[in-house]
C-alpha cells in the first residue's frame, strides 16, 4: 500500500473532458491498491479571470479579498474532478483550504504554509476514498481564506506530501518533463531524468518553467522528492532529488536562458568607497532588482565604468532613477541595452570540474559570441550576451556539454 | 441608527459596472448612518453556467459536491463587491456562509437555515463597516459547504434580517416591485405599493417570479416585512408585509398566469370508490404533481370523466404511466390538450366579498372565454383557459376589479 500526492496542474483541467482524463487516470492509479492525495489548481485561464475581473474594479484591490475571490478557482475545479471520480463509481471527497484546515501566516496572497491537519483525510484515504484538495488556498489564525501567491498549488502539494508522509509526490504538467534546454529553443533539447533539487532550483531561477522556484525550495527543505511529468503521455518524467541519490555522469545539467534583461553602464564614476552603494541604494528602495554587476577598475585608478543588468521591464525607472541621482555619483554619462539576455549552463557536477569556465568561453568564442557580463555561482555560471546570439549560444554549449 | 438587510440579486450585480454601482447605492445608504448587512446573489449567468459543466460530467452529479461548485459564484460576487466598497474608501468585509457560519440541515442542495450566529458581524457593523454576506450559501454539522436551493439568497436575506433583528430587509432585483400583473402581459399592469405575505405567497406559487414562494413563507413565519425594490431605479417599490398592515380598498390585488399547464381527460371510468387514489397513485410516486381535479357525475351513475392539470413538462411521462394502467382504471379514452394556461386572480379582500367568483365568470364569459377548469382557496380563484385566451382573460379581469 502506497500513500501518494498527485498535483494537477490549470492545463491538465483545462476543460470538463481533461477533468474526466484525470478521473480515470486516477481510478487506473487507484486501483493500483494505492492511497491518493488529489491536489488540484485552477482550470487554465479562470485565475488570470478572476484577477481581471479585480483589476477592473481597483489597480490595489484588497488583499483578504482576492484570496476570497481566487480560490474560488480552485474550488471550481476541486468538486469538479470529485464530480467525476464519483461518476466513475469511485469514493471520493473534496476539500477546501479552510476545511481542513492548512493553517498559513496572515500574508494574504502569498501565504505561508504553517501546519496541515491530516486525521480526517488520513481516515478518508485509509477507506478507500480518494481525496480531493484544493490547492493554492489556506486559512489564516483570522478564519480567512489566504492564497500562496504564484505556482501556489505545487507549493500546496510539497506541503501536502510532507505532512502526509506520503512515498512520492508527482507534479502533472503540461510538459514531459525538465528539458537540458528549452525544447522550443533547441530540437535537440532531451527530457532529463533526475535532477538535483539545487539544480532544479537553479534552472527555475533562470527560466525553466516548470517549476516555481520557492516550491523547489521547499521541496529541498523537506526532501520530498518530486517526480514532474506528462498529464496525458503516460511516460515517466524528471525526478527532482537530493544530490546523493543521483549518479552524476555529465557536467553540465542542463542551459536555460532569459530574455528579459537589460544592462547599464555608468561611465566613468569618480572611483571611490561607497560608490556602488550609492549607484544601488535608490533602486533598491524602489524594488529593481540587480542582477549582474561588474566594475572595471580604470587605468589611472581614478575613474570607473559600472555595468549592471535588470529586468527589462525595470529599465526607465532605472535610467530615471539614475538620472535623478547624476549629482551625487558624478557619472560622465549612462549607456544602456535591452537587447541582451542570459545565457547559464547549470550542473552539480561542476563543482568537481574546474576546467568548465574556460570551456563555456571558448565555445562561446567559437561562435563569434561576445560576453558582455558573467556571473557564477557553485553549480552555475552565467553569461550576458547580445539577444539576437541567444539560440546561437544554447545550441553551441549544448552540444560543448555534451547533452546533444 | 437603522440597522438594515440588503439583497442584490444576479441582475444586479451581473457586471463589474453594475457591482460599481451598487457599491456606490451602499455608500450613500451608509451614509445615512445606518448599520447595513449586504446579501448577494452570484453574478447572473455564473450559477447556470456551473450547473452546465457539472451536467456535461454527470447527470446526476453528487450533490455535496454541487453545493461546493456552486457557493463559489456568490463567494465571487462577494469579493468583488467588498473590494469595490473598499475602493471607496469604506470599511468593508465579505463573510462566506461557513465563516459566520449560518447552520443549515444536511439537505444539500436545498437545505434549511438553522441558526446564524451573529456577534463578528454585529460588532463590525456596530464599528462603521458594511458586511457583505455570500447568499445561498450555509454549513452543514458535518463542516461541508450546503447551498439552499432556487432563490437561495432571498431565503438567506430573510433569515439574516430575522437573527440580525434588522429594521428592515430591502430585496433590490431588475423591476420596480411586484405588479398587479405581469407587465409584458398588460400595459396596464400597475405597481403595488403593499401586497401580504399570504397573497405574495399566492402570486409567486402561480407565475408572478419576483420572489420564490419559500423565501415569502419564511418571512411570513418570522414577520419580517420585505421591501423589493429596482436597484437603480431608485424608486419605492412593494413592500411585502402581514395582512393588518395592509389598508384593503380593492377585493383584488393581482392577475397572474402560468403557461405551463397540459390537461387530461380520463372518459368513462367507471364510477366507484377508490377510482381517484388508482388514477393519482402512480402519479405521485412518480413526482408528477397534480394541480386541479374535475370529476363530472355521469347521467347514469355509473360512467364518470376524470379531467386533471399536470405541468406540460409532466405530459408524456403521465400518458405513459396512465396508459400502462388502464386495465385497473377502466376507462374508455384518454383526452389531452397541452394549450391550456390557468389564470388567478388573488387578493385577500375577497375572503368578505362572496360576490367575487360571479363577477369573475362573468367577466369571462362577455369575452366568450370558456372555463375549462376551477380551483378556489380563500385568497384566490384559478380559471383553466384556451393557452390563446390567456392575454383577453388577464385584460378583462385586470378592468373588472378595478386594477387598470
């Protein structure tokens, strides 16, 4: 007898038909003398729904009140899918976030998860029956309803998994899998069996879809394993795992890549102590993230050029901001391009392997790929290049990396 | 300070636009110093379109299950609305039926409010905020979402002003009250300002659909006075109430008709006891519901025709059932006419003016309406008519009593 944690993702409920899918998937899982944890999203679409519906009404809606109102998604979806295991002859019970309850904090639209009672549902499940939950939703010590803000029903189901003790945890998706690189991007991007969590984390960061990264997060914190695959192939998917149980044969993991990015120079800043800090301090107040920064150290030690990269969507309020603050940095002038991305190579196994650096950049060199900007971390490393050299770029260390 | 009840139903909340100007109705009414407890409906179209995905799943689908569905369409409208009152900038709160809670019986799907507890909300309110409270909606002893059935939200706004002990309960829906017949059949039909619990109940039980009759059975048993009324109208509407407060001038308040009504003829059943329960037993047990019954006394004593109305809906099903025991009722033909509508007239002035069934035959027969069918109760008398009589029939009763 198996305990499972099956998480469905908008897609995979898409429709009433898709629901029916999952049903006799599920009967077919069931049958398998297992007991099944159902978590269960939004049918696609009905969230961004709702939020426009809210966004009508007020650009700063009330927070309680979109928690009131998006988990009804959920809620939808959740006595839908009961609706047909029920049709199927089988036993089955949805529950709400309040019914069960899964205790959160007060952070109404990004919650966080702090307790699951499990007697009721363990009973349900111990009986034959097949329980249900809604995910992305909570209550809070105020008896309200609270949401877990984006990729909230996958953080509902690592959180699921590991109060239930279940013995696995998979994550039905519209995709077969985690890629070594986008598949849209590259035709010889190959699913990958297992992954590391820190990895997955890491892939999730850059631009891997998948996933969000904080329930990877979360799933590492725990060690819940997480198995994430194809609703409707049938075909095994990624494992996302703790390091040691995985047998690390290549280098590199896989290469994800963003396209969002946008890189400013100051040119020659007066070099001195406590210059980045002034450069940062007002764009953090205002939440722009900093990505990559590097600082040129200039040849007369007097000057400096500073290149960092935000979000795109961040730029002229960046430029804006930078503008304003030209008097105290003494800046000559800025240049800026939003015509770049990231490109990262990511893999457990380059920590053992010092030569991989070199090898990224020749391969890039290779190509006639200039680097713009670099960024590493243990088991990463980044580059900024031009935006138009992207698929160059993931095609060349694809292969360089031997994941072709 | 008044403390009011006040119901939006689907029309009047079927838009963002709509839920916007409601918002701004409960400004104003707040304004007035007034402790208000909102009830809302879901947004119209919302409760037909999830009873539509949960047919295409199951024709018979699980009715805890369906409650669950369903309270999500007014857990939206209720959202909404309180975001839209906070937008505002007033102090507002939406309540879903299990955070009061308001306890129902396990019926689900059409469940009976018990009790409601009141000390949150009459403490918000007691502090200068607007409660908005999802209609519909309960919580069973089991702690599972229950929903009351058709007209479910007029039922929750009237056992909210009864717990709540509010002034009044004000049911704002898309006409301007209830009038002394259906407006689309007459252009003669006038607004009645005051109407009693007892002849509401008989208007709504034949055909006028501003109210469902259990929701005026229920504000007739507690006395709690109910003032329905245009949203954005702004004008009076009618306010239903008991009988001593009404100032009766006319013997006939209203003029409604139904036009869902087939007729039977059973001829030449021999005439003995028993006859009418072997004609009518396999009726009920098959829940079609009988409305009038004519038995007329043959010359001989011995032969009789049986003639009764059914719903049309109900027609094939009552031919079939009927035919299949013809052996034990003995009759010679079975008769049938689907073209028949009844016509009422209602009004609790009749009861001490016996001259009121005279008038009305006669009024009919100076149209050359014939009467196929009567059936009388203290406050109303029903005609069976031609379905293609039905507008002259209405016309000349509204003139004959006095109502154009």
């Amino acid at each position: 007898m198996k305990r499972l944690a099956l998480k469905f993702g908008g897609t995979s409920v898409g429709t009433i038909e898709k629901i029916q899918k999952v049903a006799q998937l599920l009967k077919k899982r069931h049958k398998e003398s297992n007991e099944i944890i159902v978590i269960i999203s939004a049918m696609s679409g009905t969230t961004n729904e709702l939020i426009k519906k809210s966004k009508t009404i007020s650009k700063n809606f009330n927070s309680e009140e979109l928690d009131v109102l998006l988990s009804a998604g959920e809620q939808i979806s959740a006595s839908l899918l009961t609706g047909a295991l029920i049709e199927l002859g089988l036993k089955a019970r949805s529950w709400l976030g309040w019914q069960i309850p899964i205790l959160t904090d007060k952070n109404y639209t990004f919650s966080k998860i702090i307790k699951i009672k499990t007697n009721e549902i363990s009973n349900f499940i111990s009986k034959k029956g097949i329980a249900v939950i809604a995910g992305f939703q909570g209550l809070s010590s105020d008896n309200r309803i609270t949401t877990l803000g984006r990729g909230g029903s996958d953080l509902s189901a690592v959180a699921i998994a590991k109060f239930f003790k279940t013995d696995s945890c998979e994550i039905f998706t519209d995709v077969e899998g985690v890629h070594t690189t986008d598949p849209s991007m590259h035709s010889k991007a190959k699913k990958i069996d297992k992954i590391s969590y820190e990895e997955m984390l890491e892939m999730a960061s850059l631009g891997a879809k998948v996933m969000q990264p904080i329930s990877v997060q979360e799933s590492m914190i725990n060690d819940t394993p997480i198995h994430v695959k194809s609703t409707f192939s049938g075909k095994t998917g990624t494992i996302i795992t703790s390091e040691d149980k995985i047998d690390y044969k290549k280098v590199v993991t896989g290469i994800t890549f963003s396209r969002n990015d946008a890189k400013l120079t100051l040119v020659g800043v007066v070099d001195k102590p406590g210059v980045a800090a002034n450069i940062f301090e007002p764009l953090g107040k205002n939440n722009i993230n900093i990505d990559m920064v590097i600082q040129n150290i200039s040849s007369d030690g007097k000057e400096t050029d500073v290149t960092f990269t935000i979000k795109r969507e961040d730029l002229s309020k960046t430029l804006k901001l930078t503008e304003k603050n030209k008097k105290k940095l003494n800046y000559k002038k800025i240049i800026h391009d939003d015509k770049v991305s990231k490109v990262s190579i990511i893999g457990a196994g380059m920590i053992a392997n010092p030569g991989v650096t070199y090898k990224m950049f020749r391969s890039l060199a290779n190509e006639k790929i200039n680097i713009l900007a670099i960024s590493t971390s243990e088991i990463k490393i980044s580059v900024l290049v031009q935006e138009d050299m992207t698929r160059k770029a993931v095609k060349a260390l694809h292969k360089t990396f031997g994941l072709d």
